[in-house]
C-alpha cells in the first residue's frame, strides 16, 4: 500500500488525521503533495503576505516530513480544474494506492474535492476524506427544526453539550517513520507567479509548526489568565496571533483546544480568560458550519437576503481613504496602517474598520471583505466574510442595524492612552492627552493630518434610514 497524502490548509506533520492514517495505512512508503493553484488563488483574493507564509511553512514542514521518511512534492495547476487529473498522473506514476485529504468547505473547494473522489474512484483508487478544521463536524449540530444554527449563542451550547458527552478529541499520535522513501521531495519553490511579496517582514511570522506551537505555549503560560479583559485593547500584546497559523494548518484547532481546556482546569466553561479564548476558538467553528449551511456567503451573498435592496454608495475616494488609513479618524487610520505593514490587524480593530467603512461611509461590504482578504496573512473565507456580514449588519447573529460602533468612543475605550494610534499613525505620534482620538481642527492642520472625510453622527443617520426601509 502506498498512499498518496494531499495537503492543504493542514501543513503540519503533528495531529493532522490525513498524514496520520495515509502513514498507518502504507506498506511501501507514502507520498505528500502541495498543490500550489495561482489563478484560482488570485481569484480567491489571497494576499501576497499569505502565500509567502504557505511558501515558507512548506520549506519547515518538508524538513519535519522527512524526518519520518516522507518526500514532500510541490505541483502547480492553474486553477482547480486542472488539479483531479494532475493528482490522478501523480498517483499513477508513483502507483499509489489511494488518497487522503483533509476536508476544505468553501463552495469552490468542495466541488473539486467532489470531483477528484469521483475521477479516483473511476480509476479504481480509493479515497479518504478526514475532517480537521473542526472539533465537530460540519452538519453535525442541528437546531430543533433540524437546520444549522444562524445563532452563536446556542450554537456554543450544543457544541459544548457535545464535546462533553462525547469528549474532545484526542491528540493523533506521530506518523510513524516510513521504512521506505518513494521518490525524493521536491525543492519549494521560493515565489508564485502573480503573487508579489512587499508587505510584513517574515520576522514577523515565523513559519512552521514548531513555530506555531511556541506561540501556543507562550499564550497559555502567560497571557491567557487575562484574555478575557485584555483581549479588546489593541495597544497590548494580549492575544495568540495564531490565527495565521490556522490558517494554513501549522497548528490544528485541536491543539488549541486541548491546551485552552487544560488551562481552565479541564472545563469548557468557567468565567475565565480561558474559557472566553474556548468561545473564540467555538466562533471560527460557528462560522465553517454557518457556511457549510448556507453556501451562498462563499458567493458574494449576503445571509440576509432581504439586504440584496441596499443601495450602497459608490465612493471610490473615501474606499482609496479608508484603506490607505487617511480617514481622518485616528483610530480607524491606525488599523489600517498596521494591517498595511504587518498583514494582520487586532480583532477589536477589524470590527470598527469594517463597521466604519459599511456604516459611516456606507460602501458595500464586499469591497471590505475583499482587500481584507487581499491583505491578510491570515485571511480565511469563513472567518473573514462572517466578520464583514457581522459588521454590515447582513450576516449570522450580525451586529443590529440600528447599532453604529462610534470609532471615536471605542478609541476612547479601547485605546485610552493613544497608545496604539500613536504607535501606527506618525503624525499623531506626539499628541498629548485625549487630543489623539480626535485632535481639534488647528492642530490636524498643523501636524499634516486630515479632516475626518465624514461625519459620524450624520453618517449613523444615514445607515440606519437605509436598514430601517428594509423593516
């Protein structure tokens, strides 16, 4: 038996069920393959900062693969029609027995999924899919009327009712060494085509599961007894910053909980930091089961479909503002920047920027959600667009629409020293006081920094009229 292991969103070697059981399972030695698909990851809006961290994580994980004899191939198929037959050549050539993946949900990945089990299955192959993005499976929790849960709230309740009746899962054990090499790995590729990397410093995320585990353990030991309070202030270094990592599989969302579990003294509740971090880890769940229930948000749709009605603003000027961090408002500005520089920007901060730009500018959420996506090193269908759907007002248990976030009171609150705007916004860099959340026209003129381009008070009107025709 030699299996053929088809890596995706899983780079890792430790707790990842596709290696595990394609390594278990051969008696002449497995194979691992990256299939890098340019065009369709351009259509997909991938940043640049993100593939040079899959770039980078696949030199690390090719290291780790071979410690345990395993040839790590790199592939490239313009988009993902073109992968079944590649992968079919590939098995054929190396006579692989079968495949094993880990599952991808997006609408576009399901179907080549689909269509590569059934091309294998014709050639007599046989294929093995494993859930891994998710502690339970997608479809799995059902609401009393037999749906998915548009709701978060009850949705963490059965989630939670589920892991403690069935336990969560444990940690697969290492793949066992192969006692022979099928072929050897191939050298990773240092660029893609199409894909030029200009943005955050790779010293910012280092690559690798060795990696992403560090960052695991230095949360757990050290900042997540206060996440839970410090969590929303963007000036402190309180959060994992592992989001990259799950993106691309250096870690697994097991990992993550087994460690957070642990740190509550083994309880999924527990008014802790733990615990709160356990319902953050439950909202990234929420939102691949939420689009798995209702594919449409993979296509440019909103959930709310009655919202299709809005008439959004066509303003290129204050798009090119907002995303360039010129808005006026600092704190908005100072998010954008830092998203500029590093490809990752504090959760608390994405909500105000999103709210802002669909809300106090009134442009469509899906410009939004697109450059998030373009710039992000972290950015993931399912989490980003249920973010954006949230802040519009137009997605799962969405922000109400008659609810504006006022950038300059959660500046106030979340950022009481102006520690974080003058850390990322230079011409603000040495105002004093309460100035900085919202410094006075003279001295915007005098430092080189604009006029907020709207009027909060105004523009909140403005949004609310337009949800409230839709009542």
């Amino acid at each position: 038996m030699r299996p053929l292991v088809w890596l995706r969103a899983d780079l890792r070697v430790a707790d990842n069920p596709a290696l595990h059981h394609a390594c278990a399972a051969a008696s002449r030695g497995c194979i691992a393959v990256f299939v890098i698909t340019p065009e369709q990851w351009r259509e997909h809006h991938w940043s640049d900062v993100k593939v040079d961290l899959i770039l980078r994580t696949l030199g690390e994980l090719s290291g780790e693969l071979d410690k345990i004899n395993v040839p790590l191939l790199v592939r490239t198929a313009g988009r993902f029609r073109d992968v079944p037959q590649l992968l079919l050549d590939l098995a054929r050539k190396h006579e692989c027995d079968e495949l094993h993946f880990c599952h991808e949900y997006e609408v576009n990945e399901s179907r080549r999924d689909e269509t590569v089990t059934g091309i294998f299955e014709d050639a007599g192959l046989r294929v093995r899919g494993w859930h891994d993005q998710t502690i339970v499976p997608p479809g799995d929790l059902r609401t009393g009327s037999d749906g998915y849960y548009t709701v978060f709230t009850p949705f963490f309740r059965a989630w939670k009712k589920r892991l403690g009746r069935d336990g969560i899962p444990e940690a697969l054990s290492r793949p066992k060494r192969q006692r022979d090499r099928a072929c050897a790995p191939d050298e990773i590729p240092a660029a893609v085509d199409g894909f030029e990397f200009a943005g955050a410093s790779p010293d910012l995320w280092p690559a690798g599961e060795r990696e992403a585990r560090r960052r695991l353990a230095r949360f757990i030991d050290k900042r997540i007894r206060g996440y839970s309070t410090a969590r929303d202030h963007p000036a402190l270094d309180a959060t994992s910053r592992l989001s990259p990592y799950l993106t691309v599989g250096a870690i697994s969302i097991g990992q993550c909980l087994r460690a957070a579990v642990e740190a509550n003294g083994n309880s999924l509740g527990r008014k802790t930091g733990a615990a709160t971090w356990i319902s953050e880890l439950a909202w990234r769940e929420f939102y691949r089961h939420f689009l798995v229930g209702f594919p449409r948000v993979c296509m440019d749709r909103p959930f709310k479909l009655k919202t299709e009605k809005i008439q959004w603003r066509d303003d290129d000027k204050g798009f090119d503002a907002w995303r360039e961090g010129r808005t006026g408002v600092p704190i908005v500005d100072a998010a954008m920047r830092q998203l500029d520089e590093t490809g990752w920007m504090h959760n608390r901060l994405r909500m105000v920027t999103a709210m802002f730009l669909t809300k106090d500018l009134f442009i469509d959420w899906r410009r939004g959600e697109r450059y998030f996506m373009q710039r992000l090193i972290d950015g993931d269908l399912a989490s980003n667009n249920g973010g954006w759907q949230w802040s519009a007002s137009t997605g799962a248990d969405a922000a109400p629409w008659f609810r504006v976030f006022n950038p300059y009171r959660q500046s106030e609150r979340f950022d009481a020293d102006g520690e974080f705007i003058r850390t990322w916004v230079s011409e603000l860099s040495k105002v004093e006081g309460d100035d900085v959340h919202d410094p006075p026209p003279l001295l915007r003129e005098q430092l080189g920094y604009p006029i907020a381009i709207v009027d909060h008070a105004e523009a909140a009107r403005r949004a609310i009229a337009a949800f409230k025709t839709l009542t």
